[in-house]
C-alpha cells in the first residue's frame, strides 16, 4: 500500500503572534509541525507496519521547513516531496492545493491522510481542495480508520453524534486528535529521518506544470488583528460581607451578564 500524508509547517502553540501593521511577525518564532498532520503521520505508519508499502510526506516550505521533514521521517515515513517554490509559499488556500494535487500525482497513491485541520488558519480547505482536484471521495474529522482490502471504515464524532462511514480506495482523509498517540522517535529514528531529509525530492511551480494561472488567488486578506484582551477579573475591596455580595451581584448583572 502506497499512502501520501500532506503536512504542513505552523507557528507554535504556545508561540507569542505580533503583528506590524497588517503583517504577522514570523522572524524568530518557533515553528512546528501541525499538530494535526502528526496524527496523520502516525496513521500511516502504522498502516504501512500493518500492510507493508510506503509512506510519502508532501508539504509546502522554504528552508526552515526541514525541520518538519526531519520529524516526520524520523516518525517512519519513507520518502518526502517538497514543493520550494516561492510563488506558491505566498499563494492561498486554493493555490496551494493546486501545487499539492500536481505533486500528489506524481507519485503512486491508494491513500492520502492529512490532519482534519491547521491550527494557524483553523481550516482543512487546504485539504478537501486537493481532493476535489484529484477526483477523490473525503472524509474529514476521522477518529477511528479500519482498512480491508480496499475497503475503508471511517469513524467520525460530529455534533454529539457518532458516525460510520465506508468506501473504497483510493480516497482522501483528514484524521482528528484522538485517532491514536503519535510515536516519540527514539535516536536512531532521529538520525535517520536526518538522512533521509538529505534524499527530499524538491520541486517548483514549472516542474510541477502550474501556469500562473493556477497560483492566482482566488481570495484576498484584508488584514489581521489581535483579539481583544478580556478583562480577568475584578477585585472588590469593602470589608462589609453585605456591601461586597451587592457589588458581586451587580457586576455580574451589569458587567459579566451572567445573571
């Protein structure tokens, strides 16, 4: 079994975001893999353990995204595509999935697993995109995947309910937290998924026949701002039991809306 994760490179969890003007500052701030894709990797491979075959990551970066392909190789993949290309780092969601499914279909696939979203634009229209261009089914948000043959089983939660869904290969699906506990690589894992980084196959818009064209956004960003502080608390100082009940009561009448 031949199975393609897509992942992709985001700010830490816990990193500070600042903007200058309209522009999100990204010097100096430490930057992971998707939470999400992790889970996706460790499907994979676990798959691939289970089944035999390989396991290809593919992903958009710049130089730093190396980082992400040393991860994801020390998890067990086998193989990884990089597309390089600046035209399409600083293109949208529907640019980028047009570079995606050209370099997705260079490559032998029956499955393709990604992370049901990114944290940076809390979106998987990145994902679903490539689906659509390459001709396949999706499922997205699976936290349970069974396969038999060609046969997939895909569990998903959605809105207090459980649901099970079933289909052939080759499909597209973007697991979620949950599906499994992604491996800690060990030393030898590290320095191989080094190697193996070294052998990253590196493509551009012109190899992977995108015009233009295709790279033309479709949406436009008008700006990005901070959300507003809350307010964490309040502090009420009368000594009298009474008098501080009145004030609480109020503030959260008045203030809080809560009652």
């Amino acid at each position: 079994m031949d199975i393609v994760v897509l992942v992709k490179q985001t700010f830490d969890t816990e990193a500070k975001i600042e903007l200058v003007g309209d522009a999100i500052v990204s010097d100096g701030v430490k930057k992971i893999l998707n939470p999400y894709d992790e889970y996706a990797v460790e499907e994979a491979v676990r798959l691939k353990e289970k089944n035999g075959g390989t396991v290809t990551a593919v992903g958009i970066g710049g130089k730093e995204f190396e980082d992400v392909l040393r991860h994801v190789l020390a998890m067990g993949c086998d193989a990884s595509v990089v597309i390089d290309d600046p035209a399409v780092l600083a293109a949208d969601a529907a640019g980028r999935a047009a570079a995606l499914a050209a370099a997705v279909r260079k490559l032998p696939y029956d499955l393709i697993l990604c992370g049901q979203t990114v944290i940076d634009s809390g979106t998987g229209e990145v994902a679903v995109r490539v689906a659509e261009k390459l001709g396949l089914g999706e499922v997205m948000t699976v936290s349970k995947l069974t396969l038999d043959g060609d046969g997939v089983t895909a569990e998903r939660e959605m809105d207090g309910s459980h649901i099970t869904l079933t289909g052939k290969l080759p499909l597209l699906l973007g697991v979620d937290k949950g599906i499994n506990e992604p491996r800690y690589p060990g030393m030898k894992s590290i320095m191989q998924g080094r190697k193996k980084a070294k052998n990253a196959q590196h493509l551009d818009a012109t190899a992977l026949g995108l015009s233009a064209e295709d790279l033309s956004p479709v949406t436009q960003v008008l700006g990005y701002e901070l959300p507003a502080r809350e307010r964490i608390g309040k502090i009420f100082t009368d000594e009298a039991a009474p008098a501080i009940a009145a004030e609480l009561a109020d503030a959260l009448h008045t203030e809080a809306k809560v009652i």
